[in-house]
C-alpha cells in the first residue's frame, strides 16, 4: 500500500508551540558531527566546552543533543524559540515529515496529539514532504 501522504493531502501549520522541542524524554535528537559543528561555530563555542555542554553519547554510541531542565531540549529558551533555528538538525527542520510519522494515517494522527500544527493550515505539496523524507534518509545514510 502507499505510504498516507501520497494518499492523503497533509495539512501542517506550526505555531511555533515550541511543544516538539520538550522532548519529555520521549525522544532524542540526534546529530551528526558536521551538524554539530555547523551549531558549535554559529555560537562560537571551543570544541570542548560545545561537547561537555551541549552533547551527549548514548547507550548505542550515538550522539544527541543534551536535554536542558524539564527535560527540554537544552537550545529551546524560555520563550518557546530554538536558540540555534538557523542552523537546527535536520531532526528538527524535517518535523514533523518523518517517514515514520507519513506513513500511515494512524501515525500522523498520533503525532497531532504532540503537535498542535498537524492537519492545520495549508495542504503542504507532496515535493516539499519527499524533500523531507530524502533529507532524513539522507541523515540515516
Ligand atoms: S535544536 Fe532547536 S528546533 Fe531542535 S529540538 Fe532543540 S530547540 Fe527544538
Ligand atoms: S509542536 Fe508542531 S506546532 Fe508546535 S512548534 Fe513543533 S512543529 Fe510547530
């Protein structure tokens, strides 16, 4: 069967709710070294202070980004916005076309309980999600 956004018009609009940035431990968000280096020269941080205090290895050896209080992402500021937006992961800019979460209706419609954008707005075009989903197969490459 084809994947749900090639069955289904998808409508997303973000609010800017900054909701999928708290990850509640739910989730990480991964990075590869050139993103990280991308984050660590926007905030003209040395190597060492970046990694103590912005990195962190898990079990798998894969490298995520720390959480910061709450459990939200250590770049979300108090007022809901992404501290390194201009040059987030493409974790973060992808979201919420995931090839998991486009896949089926039934995980779409999960996801909208988390982001308050889902199915709301505009219908987004088809090329802007496959764009999406390559940048992500692209990263797990
Ligand atoms: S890097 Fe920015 S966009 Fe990505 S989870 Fe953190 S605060 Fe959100
Ligand atoms: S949860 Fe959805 S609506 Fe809120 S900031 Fe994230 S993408 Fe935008």
């Amino acid at each position: 069967m084809q994947p749900f956004y090639l069955r289904q018009a998808l409508r997303f609009s973000c609010t800017q709710c900054g909701q999928c940035c708290a990850t509640a431990g739910d989730y990480y968000v991964y990075l590869t070294d050139e993103e990280s280096e991308r984050i660590r020269t926007h905030l003209q941080l040395s190597r060492n202070w970046f990694r103590r205090r912005y990195l962190q290895r898990i079990e798998d050896g894969e490298q995520v980004l720390a959480s910061g209080p709450d459990e939200r992402c250590i770049f979300l500021n108090a007022d809901g916005k992404c501290r390194v937006y201009a040059v987030r992961p493409v974790q973060c800019r992808t979201y919420p076309f995931w090839p998991e979460l486009v896949g089926t209706a039934a995980a779409w419609n999960r996801e909208a309980r988390r982001c308050e954008g889902i199915s709301q707005g505009r219908v987004v075009a088809r090329s802007t999600i496959r764009r999406s989903l390559q940048d992500c197969r692209k990263q797990q490459e």
